[in-house]
C-alpha cells in the first residue's frame, strides 16, 4: 500500500485546512501540541508544521501533498526557481485570503499617497547618498516588487512584527510589505497602504514525482475531487418540495428553470411529484415564497456538504 504524506499547516490555516477535511468526510484527530495527527484514512499521513516550510520540503520529496499560502509559495519559488519546479499547484481552496500590501507611516510620509509617490521620494533619497529600507517577511517577493517598480532599497526581515518597523519616532524602515486581511491593524497603527502587491489565498501543492507514481497519484486525485466538491458545495444548499397538484408542475418547472439546469422529479406514490435542487444559499429566499404561492408544499432545505460533478 502506497501511503500519501500530506503535510498540513499550523498556525491561521489550521481551522479551515481542519475544516476542509471534516466537509471531505475525513475524521482528523489533532492534539495542540502534536506534530502528527490522525485521520481515518490508511492511505494518507499527516503531519503539522508551519506552512511556510512546505515548499521547501515538498521540492525535496519529503512529502507528496501540502497545504500554504500563494504568497508563501511565489516567494520559494523566486528564491529557488529550480526547487520550485518540483512543486505543483493543484487548487486554490478559497480561504486564508490576505492582500500583501506595500505600507508607509501616516505620520512619517503625509504627502505620500501611491507607491508613485514613494519612488520619487526613494529617488530623492538615492541622490542624497541615503538608504531607504524595506522591512517584509517575504524577501523574494518584495525585490521581484520593488525592481518592477524601480525603487532602489535595502530589504530586511524583521524577527518581530513588521508593522512596528515604520512606527515613530525614528522608525527602522522607511516601507513595509506585510500581509493584511482587513487593514484594520494597519489602520491602528496609522499605516497607510499605497499598493496592493498581490491577493493571496491557500493553496493546495503537490511534489512533482508524487504525481509521476501511478499509486499515489490514484490517491491525490481522489483528494482532489473531494476538495473540489467541498468548493462546489459551499454556499449551496439542497431543496426539496411536493407539487401534489400536477397542474401546477409546469409553472414551478418554469420558475426553477430560471435558477438550475435540470431539477430532478420523481413521481409521488397516489400522485403529485418530487423535486429536488440545489442552488445558491443567497437566491433562496426570494425562491420560496413565489413556490409557496405556486404550490410547493413540504419544502425543505439543508446545507450541501459536497457537490461532485
């Protein structure tokens, strides 16, 4: 038996990673302190390290699959492009989305608005014989960033929090590029955001040569469609009705036509029919009260775990 290592991460992606395997039907056992939690799966091994680990351990075949960041994955891959080769991407799983934004000090820089305005002032500072530092995790991102942009700095990652960088008096840097969800800690610290350097999301990757073995292969892609489902069935629901009137078949068919494809009928034992959608959870509500009015009765919803085409 071929037995698929999927790492997974700790730290903000734990929950909706732990989250996405409950939905895939898995029953996952995690301890706080625990590097290798357990699942009910003989095919699959887990074990729990921080994301920004896992390209560098997949590129070297210390594992197959791996849940990380966009951000965490381009900044490997522009440091290593080599390394990064042997990584594929397998889907976009549609949570952990942050914005890497490019930040300055309110305080600091007032007449600065747009990282425009940043350059001719890094372009001031340059024929003054004076450094401009840019403090980020993400060392590979911002030098890709900042030479696209023509600014001229020395890049430094900081130990601590970046944001605290460019806070004054006589702040360390002159820049920061930090990952940010709502901007609200920014906002508190009187940081002002003059670009958004990419939109970032986790990512499930793969090692190349696991994708070459035919066994595990088998597996991945069994865990790549249940994934997919999961995607598919977020926010929809299922929906069934009674139509026990038939006359009153067509102009129901005739409304739920305009929101699905093919719903499925089934014919009612001492007549009428059964129906069955799913649709969007945000379409609805306008839904059910014109089905009411055109004879749908028994009408029940629930939420749809997994949808596989």
């Amino acid at each position: 038996m071929s037995v698929v290592k999927f790492y997974i991460p700790d730290g903000h992606l734990e929950a909706k990673t732990l989250e996405l395997f409950e939905k895939a039907g898995f029953i996952v056992e995690i301890s706080e302190r625990g590097y290798n939690p357990k699942i009910d799966d003989r095919e699959i091994s887990l074990k729990r390290l921080r994301p920004q680990d896992f390209p560098f351990v997949l590129s070297l075949g210390k594992g197959d699959l791996a849940i990380t960041g966009s951000d965490i994955l381009l900044d490997f891959k522009l440091k290593e492009p080599k390394l990064g080769n042997e990584i594929v991407e397998l889907l976009d799983l549609e949570f952990g989305r942050t914005r890497l934004v490019a930040a300055i000090s309110e305080d600091c820089f007032p007449d600065i608005n747009n990282i425009e305005d940043f350059k001719r002032y890094s372009d001031r500072m340059k024929v003054e014989g004076k450094p401009v530092i840019v403090a980020t995790e993400y060392f590979y991102i911002a030098k890709d960033y900042l030479k696209k942009k023509g600014i001229d700095a020395i890049i430094r990652k900081p130990a601590g929090k970046t944001e605290a960088w460019v806070i004054p008096p006589e702040p360390e840097a002159d820049l920061i590029i930090e990952t940010t969800e709502t901007g609200k800690t920014l906002k508190e610290n009187r940081c002002k955001i003059l670009d958004v350097v990419m939109e970032t999301s986790a990512r499930l990757i793969a090692n190349r040569k696991s994708l070459e073995d035919p066994k595990k292969r088998r597996k991945i892609d069994e865990i790549v469609e249940l994934f997919k489902g999961v995607l598919r069935g977020k926010c929809k629901v299922n929906v069934w009705m009674n139509v026990l009137d038939p006359k009153k078949l067509d102009t129901i068919l005739e409304l739920l036509e305009q929101h699905v494809e093919r719903p499925t009928i089934s014919e009612l034992k001492g007549g009428g029919y059964d129906i069955f959608i799913v649709i969007d959870e945000n379409k609805i509500k306008y839904l059910l009260p014109e089905l009411k009015r055109r004879g749908a009765s028994s009408i029940a919803i629930s939420d749809t775990r997994l949808l596989i085409d």
